[in-house]
C-alpha cells in the first residue's frame, strides 16, 4: 500500500475512533454529582422529624425546614393537635441518640448517673462523679488478659464492655483471655522508619482464639465475684463483637440485681445456652439449650431474648419454624410454654415488653402484602393471641415509643415515596398527621426516584428484590452498560434500608454518566426465612452472583440494558463478591472494581468466617478463595484497599494481586497507604477513580482529567 495513503487512513481511522469514543466532560462530572446526597439534601423540606419531648411526657415539639424557612410545630396527643408555634424557637433541638461509653470519653455511667467504670492497666475501676474518688474494683487484670477489654479483631475501643445492674450496684463483665492468641501487622507509610501496628486477631481455624471469663462486680465493695463456668468463646448472638448491641450483648438483669440472665455462645454459633447466674454467689443454673444446623441469630439488628423474673419466664427468639419467631419458656424448668408468634413471616425487632398486660410489641416483615422486607409494627399476647398491626400504612416503617411509651411516631416511606409521619396512640389509632416530605424542589432540578423491581433469583423460582436507577435523560434508541453494585452478606445486602432516600451513595450520579445501575438483594441475606438466610451457608463464594446474573438478564427485557457491558463494584464483602464474579463469570461481568475485599476468609477474623461458612474443618475454605481462580479474568479489574485496614487485612487482595501477576494478567491496583477500611478522607478520590474506570471501560469514553469530587464549593473555578 503506497504509505502516504497508509498515513492518511491511520489518521483518519484514529479520528473516527475518537469521534465515536467521544469524552465525558467536566460538566457531565458536575451534573452527575448534583444526585450526591451533599448536593440533594438541601432541597428537601419537611423531612426528618426529631421529636423533644416536654418534661417526660408525650407531648413534643420539633422543627421542620420548608420552603420558606422553618417551622416548629407543638404536638398534644391529649388534644389530638398539631400547633404552629414559636414558643421553642431559641431552645436547642435533638434530644436523642446516646453514645455506648456515655458519662467519659472511655466510660460507662450507672444508671441512677452516679458512677462511672473504666478500663486503666488492665483492670477496672470506678469514679464517683461527684467527688471524683476512684477505686480499683480488679487487681490481677495484665496485658492481653484484661477485665471488660474491647477487641472483636476487627473492632475495638478504650471503652470497657459491661452491663451495669439496674440498681446501679453491680456489673457484669469479664477478663478476655488473649495471651496465646495471633497478632495482626500493618506498618504506616511515612518517611522515616514505618510505625508497627499489632493487635491481637485470630483467624478461622486457628488453634486459640479468645475467651472470656464471666465475672460479676460488686461495685460498693469492689468484690469480683466468678461465674463458676469455664470461660466462654468471644462469641454473641447478633454480630461477631459482643458489644455491638451498644453494651455487653445477651445479658439481662433482675431489677435488683440479684440474678443475670445470659447465654454462652458456641464457637460455630450453632449452640446456645441460656444460663442465670447468682450476682451473690457465682451459681449458675443451666435452663436450657438450643441447637441448630446452621447459625443461630437472636434478631435482626437487635438481640429479642428477655429474662422475665416476675413471673419466671423467658422470652426466645428462634428461627425453628424456617421463621424468626417469638416463644415463651419457663424459666425455671426450662420447659417451652407455647410458641408466641407464627407464620411465615418473622419477628425482626422487639421494641417493648408490657409484663403487666403481657403483651408483645415488634416490628416484622414479610406479613403484609407487597415487599416483603419493608418493616410493620405488631402487638401481640403472649400466649401468642391477639395479634395486631399497628402500622396499617403500606411501606417500610421506623417507629420510636414516646417517654410513657403510650404514642409512637411512626415514620413510613418506600424506596420511591418520600417519608409521611404520623403520631399514633399505642393501640394504633392515629392521633395526628404531622409531616409529609416534600421533594418538590428536587424535582424540579430533574431528580428521580430509583424504581424497586422483583425477579427471579438465580434458581429460576426464589423471589430477589431490587433497585435500579437509569439516567434521568434516557435516549429510546440506544442500550446502556448496566453497573451491579453488590454487597452479598450475608449479614447484610446490596439494598440495605428500603425507606426513603434521596441519595444512595452514587448510584444515580452514576446513572447520570450513561449507565443503567442495579442492586439486587440475592438469596442468602436476611430478613426472609432461614432457609432462604442459608441458602449459601458453607459456600460464601457463591456471593449471590447467579441471582445477580439471572436478575440483569430478566430486567434486560424490561430496560434497555446492554447485556454484552456489565461492570460491577462492591466494597468489603462486595470487593469479595465483585473479583469472584470477574474470575467466575468472566463472560458475563466485563468490568469490575474490588474495594477492600475479604478475598480468602482465612485471612479474616475468625468469628465472621466460622459463623457463616462453619469451621475450618467443615468448610471448603480454600475453594472459595478468589486467588485460586485469578487466572480466569478476561476482562478490566481493579482492586483497591487501604494499607492500614484492621478490618480486613491488606493481604487479602494481596493475594489477589500475586496470584494475578503469576498468571500474567493485566489489571489495575490502587492503594491507599494510610487508610482503614473505609477509606475516609480518600473516599471522593476513590469514587472519582470508580467513575473514570467504568466510563473508560464500559462507555469507551474519555472522563475528564483529575476531577475534583466531594462538592462544588471545593473545586476552584477557572
């Protein structure tokens, strides 16, 4: 071919490609960052009500920003009114919340707001807040065998785990036995020599792991009283740190502190004990027991058992059925009474136990027509009659009890329907409407609502729910790339709260840059059965990813979804999912981005891995690690993870990275030196890389160079 002509067609050939590529400018950035929560919030009115309760009663003022200012309004459920007011205008609002360590920045108050415990060398000790005196409650307390000493391996503080009796003269706690435990190690970068952070963090499968061993602290006398038991795993019924209730998990006590109730946590989580103690003596009568094949939980987000002294009964939560379900024992037997609740739908979070006209009050889900993770307000007898709903609303809704707890407010939405709050007599009865959110003025700037969809899971038959976002600018004629963002659990999912919200992180921003977002809420999360909560127990490689497939395919039918361009993105267990579903389904996901992934749950802390996958010994750990199978990628992978993340240990995708490199694959690696797990101040910088991978990649398009995300007001202007 003569070369000129060669030159001419080169050049004109790269013209054509970049014409059809084209670019994404800045101004397409600045537009799709107008849908973050940072720039949406502001038009919002009417919404999020903070009730200040006036002097312990159900009477309540609050404030609300309309389009005009604010607003504060006094609520009388005597009168049934809702007042226009300027009465509370000066006086601070919010009046809620609570932190775990209140009354000290490393303490835990009494209840009668005299004392305070904390933790110095090992050992605990008490202040009495008003002369400040401080007595030494534990002596043999030493390094790695401390009382009330917080490490979950991946979570820890200064503040001591105890659990105050209500009488404010004991607390049960515990000295946790790490000496023989693993350490974790990560370095910081800076210059100079590097500074070693170690901590202990056991690893499924290891031979040690740590313990407790129960005390009871006789605070006025500083006695330690020991349970007579050996000591206990470091393991709870809601989470993988036995703290995360927001105080010393599954302990109730009597009211006068002579008795606590408490259950003793399996290793694998498949065995509880419920057992009460003598706050005196240190006996400990054995109840009962519960076993189960799987995991047992004690509720969704909140632990559901209560100790019931008056009457020595206990109420149990239990998935036995195939449900979360409330039951009654007795407490002195260790004999079921009856089953409370029933059905197939579950108990999710028990808000209120009326003992006298023993009643039951919870939120549930799953009973009432339509999603079936969106949450309702229940009442119930304990002899499982009477049932009621209280929430007749459709939607997902929160409710917080007033001071005598005779009204709640009652706060309802759904993924598309801005919130409405009401409040409403214990009975249900409305008392008065108060607010509906008013979204006009988002709207009005071109905003939309995400639209909630339901499939088929990957099994052809099992519902899966889900949100997807499309762009608010859609052309007819042209199919979109799809983005899956995953989190499989399965603690959790990829949707998490079905209320109301204006922004879900970036998936609209996203939507905005030309693609259509997706997140599917797979088999195997929680808030449905427990069959359907197992369904990947013992493989948590599967990650959901044949319901994320199986869901694309189906809404492809629906929307215009490129199906040839999938990317997808998770962070944490989603960075676990997204390198699985790039190395498993190298034909289907094209592009993926791996943040913080927990690649081989060998090399995370041991609760999480042996609670959901089993013990080592049961569980095929090796064949759901994604270094085994990182020679399979085809297409473009990006991992991220911060250096100094004692969540999830850098190793993790350094495994990933080696095993990579011997296969001789391209990919891409971006890591934060200093950072933790959730990568905070380098977060905008990690959402702008995620948004110029996935226009390069699955738009073919040039992103505009260096963009500056986290709000306009940062950026400066040319």
């Amino acid at each position: 071919m003569n070369k000129y002509l060669l030159t001419v067609t080169v050049t004109a050939l790269s013209f054509a490609v970049k014409a059809q590529h084209g670019v994404i400018t800045a101004k397409d950035y600045e537009r799709a960052e107008g849908f973050m929560a940072y720039n949406t919030a502001q038009y919002i009115d009417r919404s999020g009500i903070n009730p200040n309760y006036i002097d312990g009663t159900d009477k309540f003022w609050y404030t609300v920003r309309s389009q005009n200012g604010t607003e504060t309004y006094l609520v009388d459920p005597s009168k049934k009114t809702k007042t226009l007011t300027t009465e509370y205008k000066d006086t601070p609002s919010g009046q809620g919340g609570g932190r775990r360590f209140g009354g000290g920045a490393n303490g835990v108050i009494s209840p009668d707001g005299k004392k305070i415990v904390f933790i110095k060398d090992w050992n605990l000790w008490v202040r009495d807040i008003a002369t400040k005196k401080e007595t030494q409650l534990t002596t043999d307390g030493i390094k790695d065998y401390g009382y009330a000493t917080d490490n979950a391996g991946w979570t820890m503080s200064d503040g001591p785990i105890v659990r105050w009796s209500p009488d404010s003269k004991k607390v049960a706690t515990f000295q946790q036995d790490q000496r023989n435990v693993s350490d974790m190690y990560l370095v910081t970068t800076n210059v100079g020599a590097p500074v070693l952070k170690a901590w202990k963090y056991p690893l499924p499968g290891d031979k040690v792991i740590a313990t407790i061993r129960r005390v009871i602290i006789d605070v006025e006398n500083a006695k330690v009283i020991s349970l007579n038991i050996p000591p206990d795993t470091h393991r709870a019924t809601l989470s993988d740190d036995i703290a995360s209730s927001g105080t010393f998990d599954d302990i109730d006590w009597k009211a006068d502190g002579s008795e606590m109730a408490f259950l003793s946590t399996s290793r694998d989580h498949k065995n509880e004990k419920f057992r009460i103690a003598d706050a005196t003596t240190g006996a400990v009568r054995e109840i009962f027991e519960e076993t189960v094949k799987t995991q047992f939980e004690s509720g969704r987000g909140v632990i559901n058992w209560r100790y019931l002294p008056a009457t020595k009964e206990i109420l149990w939560y239990s998935e036995r059925d195939n449900w979360g379900h409330m039951y009654l024992y007795d407490a002195t037997t260790g004999k079921l009474k009856n089953q409370i609740t029933k059905g197939d739908w579950l108990v999710t979070r028990l808000v209120k136990v009326d003992e006298k006209n023993r009643v039951l009050y919870f939120m549930g889900c799953g009973r009432e027509p339509g999603n079936p993770y969106f949450g309702y307000f229940y009442k119930i007898g304990f002899d499982g009659k009477g049932l009621t709903l209280l929430t007749p609303d459709a939607g997902n809704h929160t409710i917080s009890l007033s001071p005598t707890s005779n009204y709640f407010l009652d706060t309802y939405s759904t993924p598309e329907t801005p919130a409405t709050m009401a409040y409403r007599d214990i009975k249900g009865k409305l008392v008065t409407a108060l607010e509906k959110t008013d979204v006009s003025r988002l709207i009005a700037r071109g905003w939309k609502a995400p639209i909630a969809v339901s499939t088929k899971g990957g099994d052809g038959k099992t519902d899966v729910y889900g949100l997807i976002f499309t762009p608010t600018k859609m052309d007819p004629n042209k199919k979109y790339p799809v983005i899956d963002y995953i989190y499989p659990g399965p603690q959790g999912g990829s949707v998490g709260s079905w209320s109301f919200s204006a922004s879900r992180g970036d998936h609209q921003a996203l939507a905005e840059l030309g693609f259509i977002v997706v997140m599917i809420e797979g088999t195997s999360n929680p808030f449905r059965s427990k069959a359907f909560h197992d369904m990947s127990y013992g493989n948590m490689a599967e990650n959901t990813l044949p319901d994320q497939i199986a869901a694309i395919r189906t809404l492809a039918k629906t929307y215009p979804i490129d199906t040839n361009k999938v990317g997808i993105w998770g962070h944490s267990g989603g960075g676990f999912a997204t390198a699985a579903a790039m190395f498993r389904y190298p034909d289907f996901f094209k592009v993926g981005i791996a943040e913080s992934g927990n690649h081989d749950n060998r090399n995370y802390e041991d609760d999480w891995g042996e609670r959901y996958n089993g013990l080592v010994e049961n569980s095929d750990y090796e064949k759901q690690a994604n270094q085994n199978y990182a020679k399979n990628l085809k297409g473009k992978l990006m991992l991220a993870h911060g250096m100094m993340d004692n969540n999830v240990p850098p190793s993790n995708t350094m495994l990933v990275v080696d095993a990579l490199i011997k296969a001789n694959k391209s990919f891409d690696l971006l890591v934060f030196p200093n950072s933790a797990h959730g990568f905070g101040a380098y977060s905008p910088y990690m959402m702008r890389r995620r948004w110029d991978y996935f226009v390069q990649n699955l738009l073919n398009m040039e992103p505009p160079k260096d963009y500056l995300l986290g709000g306009a007001q940062q950026r400066p202007r040319n």
